[in-house]
C-alpha cells in the first residue's frame, strides 16, 4: 500500500517537475538574438512593408501608426518598409525615401517611438530599378503619368522591361552606376542620423540590385555584368560604401532573392556563394526572400515554402539568416528556429492582419513577455508589464 503511495507520489512529483519545465522553458522564438552590439528582444521581425502612404518621400502619421503598432505588438525588430536612396528609385510616387536630410527628421520620431517600446529599428534601402514608376497597387498594375507623379528615367542594368506594362528603362552608364553607390551610402549616413539600429539593403524581388545579379534581366558586357563577380559586383561595391558610412557595430542585412525560379537565372548556389562573400564583407544576415525578377513563374508557394533557402545558406555559407514566406503559426515559427533553419523570422501579411501577432505568439507558446502598461487590462493574469522609456534613456542604452 504504501510503496504504491509513494511511487504514485514521485510520479505526480515528476510529472509536475516536467510540465512546469516545459512551461518556463524559453521558445526559440522569443529568446534574445545577439547581432553587431544590439540584443534583439526575440525573433520576431515585422517584414518590410511597402504602405505607398509617403509624402514628397518623407514618412507620414501613417508609418508612424503602422511601425508603432507593431513594436507595441511586442515584435523585436520592426523594419520600414524598401525606402528609396533616390527619387527615381522609387517603386511608386508615394513611396518612401531617403535621399535627402529632410527625411531624417519624421524617421527620427518614429525610431524614437519604436525604441520606446522596446522594439529595435530597421530601414530597408532600395532601389526599385525598372520596377519604378508604377501606380500603388490599388489603382492598378500600370505605369503612373507624368502627371500622377511619375518619371521618364526609369533606371536598369540593361534595356529590358520587366513586363509590357512596365517601363522600358534606360541602362545604367558607368557615371550612373557610381552615383547609385553613392546614394546608398548616403542614405545610410542618414538613416544612422535618423537613429536606426539596423540597415537592410534590398537585393531581391526583382528590383535594381536583384537585376544586376541575374543574368535575365544584366546582358551588360562592362565590369558590372556577364561573370559572376562582375554582376555581383555592384552590391558589393554598395555594401562597401555602406558600411563605411554604416558603423561595424549596427548590424548590416542584404535581402535577396534564394533563386530567380526561372531557367537561366539565379539560383540558390549563386546565392550561397554571394553569402559567403557578403559575411567576409561585414554583412550580419542574409534575409533569405524568391523570386520576384521575372513575371509568371511557378513558384510552390505555401507554408514555409522559402525556409529551406535560409537553412542551405546558413549552413553552407555559415552566416546568420532570416526566413520569410507565409511563416504565420507561433509553432511553425518557432520550429524554424529550433531546427536551425534560421535565426530570425520575418512576418509581412500575418503582421497585416495582427499587428499584436508576438504577443498573441507568447501566449500560445506560454511564454510571458511584457505587454504595454496602458493595455494590460486586457493581457490576463500575471504578465509582466512595459513601462515605456523615454527617448533619452532609450538612447542612452543604445549603440553609439
Ligand atoms: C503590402 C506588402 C508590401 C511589401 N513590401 C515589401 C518591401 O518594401 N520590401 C520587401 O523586401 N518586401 C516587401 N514585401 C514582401 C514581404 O516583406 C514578404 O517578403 C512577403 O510578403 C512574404 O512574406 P509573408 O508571407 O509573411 O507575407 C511586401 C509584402 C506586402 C504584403
């Protein structure tokens, strides 16, 4: 009788031991990530969004919203949207840029507010290449006027138009390759002005530094197009600009594109070959995207249909990646980190429909990470709050 007691009582002992333990043990997802001198406060990064609600380039109350709902959200890093180094490197008329110091200062406001929160910020820099010039979305897939705010130089490796409905852009000459390297540099003077923790250079989708890295949209014969080194020398020159302007503490990203998906186009060898590259030049993190360079391919698109990208390159390159691409489950985010897949998840449309979505994340993980002093009426029991800091002390606690 008694021995039966006592083995039934170090079983519920063990038992309890062992939930409590998976309990409090830390999901992948919300454990801090070391990267350049910041520590991210988990894994959740809100994905660059483009939101074409700019004004003459400068952000608006609208970004303001969108990036700061998110960073109340509790995600660790919130990255603007493709921001262009160049007027004519904008996809659109509203989109946002940073070529010049007046943009500086509405970034500011909203970094400061991020870093309020919490959150760390991002800024992507870009250049839309001969996908510039276009309507938002929602007024069609078309080419804007002149008189809608549109332009005429419409900027490419080579003379070739993404799709009839785009522009037939003009090829770059070697003066106009120099000065797209120095517009990213510059823009990310600015954007260290405007206080940003981290840069992300966009090479994917297609857009002007995606062109020069494939062989479908670079027919160039200089020293920026045909071999391999030289159609990727330009993001390399650019990354080197960059960073000079850029300190080695802030962490550096290049988005790119895995593989064209196209017959003759780039592929994922070429992408773990430039990752190697890119690590030796002081990139932190290969944001690991498709596609986007040619119209009408097929592409598996569903659940975590891009990670196996980010898991070859960080492997065989042996650098930092993100994953991006329908990541919308807590679980399904958190087993992409756990399994070494990567080391951070990048959202876009699951963050449209729930800007809260890591604090939702936490509570089904069972992960306690703090909600936003003024909401936790609504949070549940026991969840720590967050008090926000002022934008003094939370520039005191950051990176010079
Ligand atoms: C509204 C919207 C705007 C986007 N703008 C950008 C952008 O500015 N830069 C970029 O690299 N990707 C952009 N993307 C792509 C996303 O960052 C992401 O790579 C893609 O949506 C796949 O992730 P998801 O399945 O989580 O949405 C955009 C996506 C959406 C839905």
């Amino acid at each position: 009788m008694l021995p039966g007691r006592f083995v039934l009582l170090i079983l519920f002992l063990s038992l309890k031991h062992l939930s409590h333990g998976m309990l409090t043990e830390t999901a992948s997802l919300f454990s801090p990530f070391q990267i350049g001198n910041i520590t991210l406060p988990n894994r959740i990064v809100v994905s660059p969004m483009c939101q074409y609600s700019a004004e003459d380039g400068s952000a608006t109350d609208w970004h303001l919203v969108h990036l700061g709902s998110r960073a109340v959200g509790g995600a660790g890093l919130v990255v603007a949207e493709a921001t262009a180094v160049s007027p004519e490197g904008r996809i659109s008329p509203s989109d946002l840029g940073i070529w010049k110091e007046e943009h500086v200062a509405p970034f500011r406001r909203i970094v400061d507010f991020l870093h309020q929160q919490g959150a760390f910020a991002g800024i992507q820099l870009a250049h839309a290449g001969r996908k510039a010039s276009m309507c938002r979305p929602w007024e069609g897939e078309r080419i804007a006027t002149v008189e809608e705010g549109g332009w005429t130089n419409v900027l490419a490796p080579s003379e070739i138009p993404f799709a009839p409905n785009y522009s037939r852009p003009k090829a770059l000459d070697e003066n106009g390759v120099r000065a797209i390297i120095h517009a990213f540099a510059q823009a990310a003077r600015r954007a260290r002005l405007a206080g940003f923790d981290v840069v992300e250079i966009h090479a994917a989708h297609g857009y002007l530094l995606n062109e020069f890295l494939s062989p479908l949209s670079n027919h160039r014969s200089d020293a920026f197009g045909g071999s391999f080194e030289n159609r990727t020398r330009l993001l390399l020159e650019i990354v080197d600009a960059v960073r000079k302007e850029w300190p080695p503490s802030r962490p550096l990203f290049v988005r790119i594109s895995a593989t064209d998906w196209a017959e003759g186009g780039w592929t994922l060898s070429d992408s773990i070959q430039l990752a190697r590259i890119l690590r030796q030049r002081g990139v932190d993190l290969i944001d690991v995207s498709s596609g986007g360079l040619v119209p009408g391919v097929k592409i598996p698109v569903g659940p975590g249909y891009q990670t196996h990208f980010a898991e070859q390159i960080r492997r065989e390159a042996g650098i930092p990646t993100g994953a991006v691409g329908m990541i919308i489950e807590p679980a399904q985010a958190d087993h992409i980190l756990r399994t070494g897949q990567a080391d951070l998840v990048f959202l876009a449309r699951e963050f449209l429909r729930d800007p809260y979505w890591a604090l939702h994340a936490a509570q089904h993980l069972r992960q306690k990470i703090s909600w936003p002093v003024q909401y936790l009426r609504g949070a549940g029991t026991d969840v720590p709050s967050r008090e926000p800091v002022s934008a003094e002390e939370a520039e005191s606690l950051r990176i010079s």
